[in-house]
C-alpha cells in the first residue's frame, strides 16, 4: 500500500514539474520525461552559460548546486530532482528558473 501511494505521489511530482517545465520553459531547454527515477535531466543550449545562470538563480534564491550541471563545448544540462520537493516548491523552482533569463 505504501509503494503504491509512493508511486502515485512521485507520478504526480514529476507530471508537475515537466508541465511546468514545458509551459514556462520549454522555448530554452528540452527533455524527456522519464519512465522512472526521481530527476528530469534537461537540456539547454549549448552555449547557454549554466554557471551563471545557477549564480543568478542563487540571486532570487534558488541555490542550483554545481553537481547537478554538466557543460560541455556540445552538451549544457541540467538534473533536475523532484523526489524531495512539494508540488507549490516545484512550482516556486520553475517560476524562480523562468524569471531569470
């Protein structure tokens, strides 16, 4: 019973926060949404600079921690955990990350 409510509740995180990644941001990343997992790895443009964008973020408080970002020359992204986070925290996430350009 627990699995099964669990399940549900992580179902409904991660529908959350790709709705929200979508509507808010998805004219600058890409992702797939995953069969499994606690994370959405996104993608971003390859010239989009991810640290200052994580500094920026700290700015309106949302500190982005340095592990969950992987720049390459060809490949910019993002992991994006929502195992641990409310529907409103994911959606106070995506709101602070849509702000900051």
């Amino acid at each position: 019973r627990y699995l099964k409510q669990s399940t549900l509740e992580y179902r409904r995180r991660r529908d959350q926060l790709s709705t929200l990644l979508v509507t808010r941001l998805g004219d600058r990343i890409d992702f797939r949404v995953p069969d499994g997992g606690l994370a959405i790895w996104t993608r971003w443009p390859e010239n989009f600079n991810l640290l200052r964008y994580s500094r920026e973020c700290a700015a309106q408080g949302l500190h982005i921690p340095h592990y969950l970002l992987y720049q390459s020359q060809s490949i910019a992204g993002i992991r994006m955990g929502f195992g641990s986070l409310s529907l409103p925290d994911i959606e106070t996430v995506v709101n602070i990350m849509a702000s900051v350009r």
